[in-house]
C-alpha cells in the first residue's frame, strides 16, 4: 500500500477532531471505542460502552503491538509557547467541587492569592504574590494547564489558575525542579473517576476501605513558563483502597497526536481473551502502520477518531515530558497494527489541549 501524507496542523487550521476517548460513567449513550496504550510496553486496554456498535468490536480487539527499529522523523514536543495545539474543550469542575477538597477556593481574587494557605499538612503552602508580576500571561499559563493535565485524568476550573509564591516540600524523583518561595501559576486539579470501572470494589463487606479524593496542581514558573510540575495531595485512588497515598511530585507531560504512516496489511490474530458472552468477530486482516516515538516519550492512546460523527480514520498519541531531560534516548521507529475497519483517513497531528 501506498503512504499517507501527513502535514502537521497549526493553531489557525478549523480542525474537529472529537478523538474516541474513554467516555465518562454517565456518558451511557456514547458509540465510541478506544483502544488504549500505556507506558513503553504496548499494553493494550479496551474500553467498550454498552452501546457499542458491531465495528467497535472490529476495531478494539485489534490491539496494537511495537517493535524495534531506527531512523524516522521525531515529533517532538514544542513546549511552552510555540507549535500546533489541537483544538480542544477542557473538562471544567465547579468552584464548589474544588471548595469540597479543600482548596482556597476564597482566597483567589482575579487569579491572585489574597492571603496565605497551607495545605496538605504543610506539604503545599501558597502565599500572595506580593507586588510582582508575572512574564507568563495567564492565557498561556491557563492553556499550559490544559495542556499538563490530559495525561493526568484530569479536570480544571480556569478561574483558579492563579498566580502565587509556592513552596512544595515534596521530594520529586529524577530532578523534578524545587518551588520554595517561588513566583509561580498555579492550576489546580481535580481527578474524577470517569470511565474507570472499579469492579465492585468497596461497599460494607470492605472493613479498611476508604476513599478521599485528592486535589491537583499544575504549577510552572511565572517568570519562563518552564519547570512545570504536577503535585497531587494526600488521598486514594479513584477507586478508593484501604490507606492514603501521597503527597507526591511529578515532571508535568504533554500528550502529543503524532503521524503514522501506513506501511502495509497483515492477518490479523483472534485475541487471546473476550468479556463473558461475547462472541470472537471475523478478523480478515489488519493495517500495519510506522510512527516514530519522540525521545522520552512513551505511548498514551490510539484508536478510531470521529469526525462530524463518522470514524474517519486512526490516531495515536504519545506523552512526553515538557521539558525532557538530557538522559533522553533517541527518537525510535516502531510499527503497529490496527483493524482493517477502522478507514485509513489520519487524525490531526499537534499538542492535545485538556480534552479528556
């Protein structure tokens, strides 16, 4: 088969792209499949609706897989102000959600910390920004919010993107960048459980278990909009467990739509597991396909994407970290496979903005 051209698209070009995403639990009537990968592994997770149409089927079950290789064009990130950022509607939470956390919500006043808060046992303690302003412009600290936290799960309210004086007394590994006293925004976070399924867990037969939803942040350096982080507090995950976990400090991640090329078709193999009750479908043959992995990076989703409704045709995204570190390897080609009813029309390529 031939290759697919693929050009990367900028902030100007009106484009829809309504990947097929993880629909959230109340999302019932949602038709849209994913096929999803984590870490450098290729592990693949299928997430189906009840409402799932026949070609879902087709084209969840074939999951993709990796193998080595070399050379390629590297999609690299383009971090902090600069590049083609994907249009996008980042999941809002109510101020009053934020309140029920525990964050400040009452001391932000137009995006500025009004008086000083400790939070988390004194792990994150926020004060006034004093008289200094920042070189970052709260849109762009705003839209480097939405950018941090799709690879988090997570949901924001723009009115508490904030500018304060941050001190974090977390240790972060691998050279996270240290805030002490220092001029930061900072976008805090709520992660919900979406369309996680917990399977039961919890309920009366569970004695030790407990479930508190922690709160986020984003916080970047208000002078270079550089030395991003995220910050979770102390608290479980979303399905809850039987201790408390955290506080903890990460790198912040960007997630990238990145090209593929497709290079070819191969048989496609039945899967090894299907859900209770349902039927293995007919796999005639399934699309092999050639992308390159930025350096540092490692995969996040792929699957059919919609456009006005219809699938048109595959992306697939990568996370990778804002600002990569030096130990990076180089970029590296690796191939994959998706199902041959999934229509061979490329999602737009760029930064993913906060869509979930």
């Amino acid at each position: 088969m031939g290759a697919i051209s693929i050009q990367r698209l900028g902030l100007a070009a009106p484009v829809d792209h309504p990947r097929a995403r993880t629909p959230r639990a109340s999302d019932g009537s949602s038709n849209r499949l994913i096929v999803a990968m984590f870490d450098r592994t290729m592990s693949a997770v299928v997430t189906l609706t009840p409402r799932m149409r026949p070609l879902g089927w087709l084209a969840a079950f074939a999951l993709l897989a990796s193998c080595s290789g070399g050379g390629g064009k590297s999609a690299t990130s383009t971090y902090p102000t600069a590049g083609s950022y994907l249009p996008g509607s980042p999941p809002v939470e109510p101020l009053s959600h934020f309140a029920r956390l525990g964050v400040p919500v009452d001391a932000v006043t137009d995006h500025r910390l009004t008086r000083t808060v400790s939070l988390d046992g004194g792990a994150l303690r926020i004060g006034p920004p004093g008289v200094e302003s920042a070189a970052v412009s709260l849109a762009t600290s705003t839209r480097l919010v939405a950018v941090a936290m799709v690879n988090q799960q997570a949901s924001y309210n723009p009115a508490l993107v904030t500018l304060a004086r941050v001190t974090i007394s977390v240790p972060g590994a691998g050279g996270v960048p240290g805030y002490r006293n220092r001029l930061a925004w900072l976008g805090f976070l709520t992660r919900r459980p979406g369309g996680t399924s917990c399977g039961g867990l919890g309920g009366a037969s569970s004695a030790r278990y407990i479930y508190v939803e922690p709160f986020g942040a984003v916080v970047l350096d208000a002078r270079t909009g550089k030395s991003a982080i995220t910050y979770w507090s102390r608290g479980t995950g979303v399905c809850g467990g039987s201790q408390l976990l955290g506080p903890v400090v990460h790198r912040a991640y960007e997630v990238l739509s990145v090209p593929w090329t497709l290079i070819g078709q191969q048989p496609a193999a039945a899967p090894t597991q299907l859900p209770p009750g349902v039927a293995a479908p007919t796999y005639p043959s399934e699309r092999v396909f050639r992308y390159t992995m930025p350096p540092c990076g490692a995969n996040w989703e792929s699957g059919g994407y919609y456009r006005q409704g219809s699938l048109t045709g595959f992306f697939i995204e990568v996370q990778v970290p804002m600002e990569p570190s030096g130990r990076c390897p180089p970029p590296r080609s690796l191939t994959g496979q998706f199902s041959e009813a999934i229509p061979t029309g490329h999602a737009p390529v760029g930064i993913v903005v906060g869509a979930l």
